[in-house]
C-alpha cells in the first residue's frame, strides 16, 4: 500500500486533508499521540455534525493495545517504584552515595524510558556500549540496573510503551488490520524505531498518511523525514498558507500575578468582540508555575478555563492529608505533625486555632493523649487517629497497608452528585473523586512493588508509597467545549485558534536550556548513534525550543499576545527570552486590574470609634491600668493597641525552631545585664546559664543555628560589659519596679532596666536589644512616652530627683550607642538637655493618649505604614483596603 508524507509549515493545511480523507470515507483511521490532541479532533468532527465511531480517532498507544492482548503497559509511576526497588537490590558502587538521593531513582526511570521510546533494551544498549569501547563507569552500572527493572517487568507480566509498540508491529504485519484501508497519522514530531516499525507494519495492510511539520532546525522532525522517504514514503510538501498576516501584541506585566490578570483582561476584550473563548488558548512553557495560577486568575475573573495536562496528586489535599497522617503516625503523633494532619482534615478552623495555641507552647510534645488534654471538647478525627496507633509498630502485606492508608482520607463515599449542586459545583464534586481514584489507584501501584506475601512494616511501606504519591498525577476530566485552553508548549503544536497567549517568554524559561544527562553526557550519547542508539542531546533538545515556539505562533489566526513578568517571584528583574524580540511589536501598558466585585465583598468604611456603650465599658474595664510600650504602641497605631491590649489577641506561639528570636535575645540580653551589673560574675558564665534556662522553658532543641546565636550574643555582651563605664555595683540597682498615678483613674506601671545613683542624683538607663540607629530613632521619634514616663514615675517613688533618663543600644557590642535626655554621660550629639517643658508636654501626650483610648478610639491610623508589615494583626486591619478604596473613589 502507499505512503504519503504530507509536510509544511504550521496553518498550510496538513490537518485539514486527514479531516477530509476522515469525511469521504468511513474506513479511514486517525492515530494522534496524545489523549489531547484525539480528544481535540473528535470535538472538530462533532461540531460539523458528523457521526462516526469513537474508534476511528485513537492515540497511537491505545490503537496498538488492540493487538497486545494479555499484556498491560507499566505505568511510569509503577516504573520508577521497581528502578527504586532495583537501586537498593543491587546497590551498585556506582550509585551508592545517590541511590537514595530524592529525585535519583525517577533520573534513572526517565532516561529508561528514553532508550525504551528510542527501541532499545538493556541488552541492546550492553553490547552497544561494548562496542564503543568507552571508559565512562556510569553508563554500564546504568545498563545493569535496567537489566534487573526488565527481568522485575517481564516476571510482573508486563511491557514497556516501546515494547508493546514493537509487539503490535509483528501482530498487524501477521494479521492485518482489518475494517481500515486508509491509515492517518496525524500530530506527530519525533517517530523513533518503535514508532517507525508499527508504520511499516500498517503501510503492509493499508494506505498510511504520516504528518510531518517543516522544522529544518528540530534533530526529531529532520531524522523522522529521512527515515520516513528510505521506507519508500512519498512527500508532498504543502505551501506556506495564504492568509492574513498574525497580529502581535507585546505586554510586560509587573509580576507573574499581573501577567495572568492582563492575559484575563485581554479575554474578556476578545470575548467581547465575538470570539468564542474555545477559539482562544494559552500556552505555557513552564506549566507547574502557570497552569494552577491561569486557572485560578480565569475562575475569579468569570472565564471558563479548560487544563489538559494533569496536575500532581501531592498538590491535593486528599493526599497531602494521608501524607502528613502517615508521617504523624511514624513520629510517634508528634503534636506538630498531628495538628498539620488535622488542618489538612477539613476540620473547622475555630477548633484547630484553639488546639495548635496550647500546644504550640509545649512544642516538641508527643502522644494523643497528650493532645487530647489540651482540648476543650471532643475530636472526632483523633479518635479515628488512634484507631490507627495500633499500626505503628504491626507488619502487613503491602495490598493490607495500602487498604489501611487509604482509610485516612475518609471512607470514600463519592456517590451520586448531589441534586442541589449547579454545573460549576458538579465538576468540583467530580474532581474530588478523581482525586481519590488516584490517591487509591497510587497505593496500589506501591503495593504493586512489593512480593504479595511480603510483611512488611509501616516505615518499609511509606517510603515506597509516598514515593508512588509523589510521581501520581490527576489527570483532568473536563469535556467543556467553550472554553479557553490552557495548553503546554507540546500539546499546543496542531492546534488552531484565533488568538494564542505566549506567556512566560523569560530567559531559560522559554527556550528552556537543556542541561547534559548526568548519567550520559553528550559525548556517550553520540558515541552510541555510531551503534545504531538514537536518543536526543541536550543541545538537540535545546534545538527543540524553537520548533515549540514556531509551532505555538503558528497557532493563531488573528493575533499572537506575547507577555513575560518583570519581576520575579523573589523581586529580581527577569531577562525576556529572546523569542519576546521575535516579532516587532510596542510594549503595550498593562495595567492593575481586578475582576468586578460582587456588592458584598465591596470595601467598607472601618470603623474607627467604639460608639456602644456596653462595649465600651467593657474595653475600658480590661485596661486598669498601662505601660510605657502600651501607650507607645497607641500612638503608632490605635487599631494595634485594641487588638494586643484590649483584646489581648496574640499570634501563635512560634515553632520550637523559630523561638530564638530578636525578642527572645533581648529578654535573654536584659536577664544576663540585671545579674552581671550588681555581681560583675564573667559574662560568659550568666550568658550560659541563662541560655539554657530559657533553651530548658521555651522547648527549644540544640541546633547549629541556635548554638551559633548564642556564640554572637557573647561576641556583643562580652565587649559592651567591658567598654562601657560601669559606676561600683553599690552604687546601681536593677530591674526596679514603680507605678505612677497620672490622675485619680490613671495608674501607670513600669520596670527599670538600671538605675545610676551618684551625689548629683539618679540616672535611669534602659537596654535596647537593636541596632543603634533605631536608638538614635527614639530621640525626635512623635511616639517616644517611656522616658518621660520612667523619670516622673521614679521620682515619685522614690522622691529623688533625676539627672538624666538614657536609652543604650547593646546589639553591636563595644560600638553600642547612648542616646537620651540629662547629664551624667559624656557630651554625644545624641544627648539633649532634659527640660521640665518637655517633660510636661510628653506627659500632656500621655493622658491625651489615654483619653482617647477612654474615648474608644480604635482607628487603623498608624504613624508610619511601612511597618504595617511587620504588624501581627495585619491580615485583620483593612487600612490597606480603605486607603485603595479611598483613592479609587469608592469611600
């Protein structure tokens, strides 16, 4: 029978003739490579009205299964489990110090797989490696183990993509076909020996019809077309096709953020003008960055959005749950992984807050027991947990242990789709289903790993499953016609569409920049070409990018919109790809955009007054009295002051890591100085009992890190003991408490870090654990109350005059800073006179301050909003929100 090879450029009408030889004749078969692009000319055919068998649009791996009856094709994932499984059998000298590395064994899996899609076998590569004589070690140990994956493959009864390919080859050149006489291979870039040999099998049988872009720059495309025309193969080369010239639009978005809200804007605008969205895609080179945020910016923006590629099953949280589960399990329920299990349960918020607040404070903490204590009611999942405690320590087979990890997402009850669901709801419902059929099917495919009556424990099983958990992908169930795709720079390659976005075009992003094999570098790569191995350079691979790109372009009908983010996700400027300069196009503007909201969610005024006055009674009765740094906090911010103060809102306790804090070496500074100023002790030595007193209260474990901030605070204490001069301990007191009545309502209450008495009266001193400059800060800083308010409060204690009230900076050691107000410290440009004017009129701010918080002033009116980040209470305060509002017009 003949074969034809239609080539030419994208959009010269390859596609349009297999359609057409598809509509003559009923016994013509379409053979695509992928699910997507099959899927996509079905749609093609079915909107024109034709009725046709299913069948007759298959991808080439489902056609050939027909003729490989009694054998199943081993998933990639169940692949990468036997290389693992291989690695650690035969634990070859080569890949001893990564066979375990995360990441090794699917390296290994992948370029598998690569020699499989190129026909080669692990015999076959053995003896081609032989003949080339090479002194590289890593390419033998490579063949040794894939040896061992074949014999675990074939005693499963399995086969290989490549292998099955071959197989079906010898079955249709035997037996034929039958009920076709035209075959059509459409869609296709690369066709290796596998492919090449099912071709020949079916051109013995039928008319075949291969095509073949025009790519004079990919290696693929150029030796698929040679090897194509030596098996007799008649090219007809299609013109470049007559159209309209492709628009261009270029646009520079601030951030990947507002790169996807412009490409959204810009859909809408096509949508308006009549396109339908199924006749406009995006496409993604770097598809794990884009693809989840195209889909979320679509959704928010009212756009339908349709995924081809899957989506990785670890990014769900069905199986980020079983995965921290499991591991909580293994850690002995260690409280800090059980309560990451529990968010991940979808439990409500309000109980879990309240848990992981107790138990955070008593992190490293073990034990459901010991959780269970901390709450304040029951919880049903931790009794579910502990119906597993059991396990911990059992050994099952691998099916029993993946039957028992499947329990953990909740017994699943798919069913029906509720009725009172609509259709946005139905698909999610449905996703979620396919979410655990992956997550089911996963377990199984590690249980697959194992002998079936191996016992095993629940570590030996985890560290195979979560390894299957990580390689699953879910792949989508979405058979939306209208609506926009979102489509890889592979998948993209026979579609047609009115307007295609190109996003993404950063450097090394796309033309991504293939980096060399480590386990064959390039040169052994052409070293086994000699031998008759064909598999692809990284600087062939490389070569590639320019084709997807071509192709991608080639794509659209009426206009191209190229666009890349400035910045990246760290705030450095990104290179645009040199493919961003391929058309001549001005840089269009792009600018904020939002989707409109819903009256609901629009901003409202904050409120700014406590006007209730049974609230208010009840705020004022929880003051009774205030602090130096509470007043302070007013001033910088009143909405701050009524969360922390009023409120007494606190953010979660820091982890056990995190705890060694700026805050927690201040207190740890000032608890040293209190000790050391009266007793002169070596400073190393209070440093050290007061380290680990704090380390032994706060649960904080040994780390380099925390070992390595305790040799720095020594480094500062040790020189600013020894620089500054410190008066005879007789003549000092530390820590000294006062309080102050401002009026017959007021009481004011303080602790002095240090006070200084000489014949000329008293000096008050107070440590600041931060960096000089913020000293100097506090002298013309509007919000500055803690000197005033120590001086008076002293003085009227003790009923001693004060000479000088002093802030010293002992966060850079023997360069520390004086700053403040009096005499008694040597003349510093940061010492000013201390006046009774200024003492009264800071004192005037006091009770100004305290009459508004009387007054129920709540405001988020800070003094400086760039420390608004810095704010615990910031995801709650709407100042941002207003102030947007505000200059919008919208308040």
């Amino acid at each position: 029978a003949p074969m034809i090879l239609l080539s030419g450029p994208p959009g010269s009408g390859k596609t349009r003739r297999v359609l057409a030889h598809f509509r003559e004749s009923s016994d013509t078969l379409i053979l695509a490579p992928t699910a997507t692009l099959a899927q996509h000319l079905r749609h093609e055919m079915a909107r024109e009205g034709l009725a046709f068998r299913p069948d007759r649009i298959l991808t080439l791996s489902k056609f050939a299964r027909q003729f490989t009856e009694g054998q199943e094709e081993v998933s990639n994932e169940l692949f990468q489990l036997i290389v693992g499984a291989a690695l650690r059998r035969l634990y070859r000298p080569e890949f001893t110090r990564v066979a375990d590395a995360k990441g090794f064994a699917a390296a290994m899996a992948r370029t598998m797989l690569e020699f499989d899609a190129a026909g080669v076998s692990a015999r076959h590569l053995l003896r081609a490696l032989d003949r080339c004589g090479s002194n590289e070690e890593l390419p033998p140990a490579f063949a040794a183990v894939w040896r061992e994956v074949e014999r675990d493959i074939e005693r499963r009864g399995l086969n290989t993509r490549g292998g099955l390919l071959q197989n079906a080859a010898a079955k249709i050149a035997f037996t034929g076909i039958g009920g076709f006489t035209r075959v059509c291979l459409d869609g296709f870039a690369a066709l290796p020996a596998p492919e090449l040999a099912l071709i020949a099998a079916l051109a013995g049988c039928a008319e075949v019809i291969v095509t073949l872009p025009e790519a004079p720059n990919s290696p693929s495309i150029t030796a698929a077309r040679e090897r194509l025309l030596a098996m007799g193969a008649m090219e007809q080369v299609l013109p470049w096709p007559q159209r309209e010239p492709t628009g261009c639009v270029r646009f520079m978005g601030e951030s990947v953020e507002r790169e996807a809200d412009e490409i959204a804007r810009r859909i809408l605008q096509w949508s308006a003008q009549g396109v339908p969205f199924r006749r406009m895609g995006v496409v993604m080179r770097n598809r794990e960055a884009y693809q989840p945020l195209l889909e979320t910016t679509c959704e928010r923006f009212g756009i339908p959005a349709r995924a081809y590629s899957g989506t990785p099953l670890m990014d769900h949280p069905p199986a980020r749950f079983v995965e921290a589960a499991a591991n909580a399990l293994l850690s002995g329920w260690d409280h800090q992984q059980t309560i990451a299990a529990l968010r991940l349960g979808g439990l409500p918020s309000g109980v879990l807050d309240d848990l992981e607040f107790r138990a955070r404070a008593q992190y490293p903490a073990h034990g459901l027991k010991e959780l269970r204590g901390l709450l304040r009611g029951p919880l049903r999942m931790l009794d579910r947990f502990g119906e597993f405690d059991k396990l911990a320590t059992a050994q099952l087979t691998a099916r029993k242990w993946a039957s028992q990890l499947g329990r953990l997402h909740g017994f699943r009850e798919v069913g029906l789709v509720p009725d009172h669901l609509d259709a946005k709801g139905r698909t999610a419902y449905l996703g979620q289903a396919r979410v655990f059929d992956t997550l089911e099917a996963a377990l199984q495919e590690a249980a697959a790993a194992f002998e079936p009556k191996q016992q095993l424990t629940l570590a030996e099983f985890w560290a195979v499953a979560h390894e299957a958990l990580e390689a699953a992908a879910v792949r989508p169930r979405d058979n939306r016609r209208e609506a926009v795709h979102l489509l890889s720079a592979q998948e993209a390659r026979q579609w047609n569409l009115d307007v295609v976005f190109l996003c993404g075009l950063v450097e090394k992003q796309f033309p991504r920049k293939h980096s060399q094999n480590p386990l064959f570098r390039d040169a052994a790569l052409l070293a086994l070409r000699g031998q008759g191995i064909a598999v692809r350079t990284s600087e062939e691979l490389t070569q590639e990018e320019d084709f997807l790109f071509a192709a991608a372009i080639g794509a659209a009908s009426r206009e191209v919109v190229m666009s890349y983010p400035r910045l990246d996700g760290r705030g450095q400027e990104n290179t645009p790809s040199r493919f961003f300069s391929h058309m001549q196009a001005e840089i269009e503007a792009c600018p904020v955009v939002c989707p409109e909201p819903s009256p609901a969610a629009r901003v409202q005024p904050p409120l700014t007054l406590l006007q209730d006055p049974a609230l208010l009674a009840q705020a004022l009765q929880r003051r009774k009295h205030f602090s130096a740094s509470s007043l302070e906090i007013f001033l910088k911010c009143p909405l701050q002051y009524f969360f922390h103060k009023t409120l007494h809102l606190r953010p979660l306790p820091p982890l056990p890591e995190d705890r060694f804090d700026f805050l927690a070496q201040g207190s740890i500074a000032h608890a040293v100085l209190a000790r050391w100023a009266p007793t002169r002790l070596p400073i190393g030595q209070l440093l050290e009992e007061e380290f680990d007193r704090f380390c032994r209260e706060q649960h904080i474990p040994r780390s380099y890190a925390l070992e390595a901030g305790r040799l720095r605070m020594q480094r500062l204490l040790t020189p600013f003991t020894g620089s500054y001069p410190w008066p005879d301990p007789l003549n000092l007191r530390t820590e000294t408490p006062f309080e102050m009545a401002l009026d017959a309502e007021t009481l004011i209450r303080g602790t002095i870090d240090l006070i200084v008495s000489d014949a000329a009266g008293d000096r008050i001193y107070d440590y600041k654990f931060s960096p000089s400059k913020r000293v100097i800060e506090k002298l013309d800083s509007p919000t500055t109350l803690q000197a005033p308010i120590y001086l008076r409060g002293y003085e009227a204690q003790a009923g001693t005059p004060v000479r000088g009230v002093f802030f010293v900076g002992i966060k850079e050691g023997d360069r520390f800073k004086v700053t403040g107000w009096g005499d008694g410290e040597p003349p510093s440009p940061y010492i000013q006179p201390l006046t009774q004017d200024w003492v009264e009129q800071k004192l005037s701010e006091v009770r100004q301050a305290i009459a508004n918080i009387r007054d129920g002033r709540i405001g988020a009116n800070p003094v400086d909003a760039e420390t608004c980040g810095f704010c615990d209470f910031q995801e709650a305060c709407r100042h941002a929100l207003a102030a947007a509002a505000v200059a919008g017009g919208e308040l």
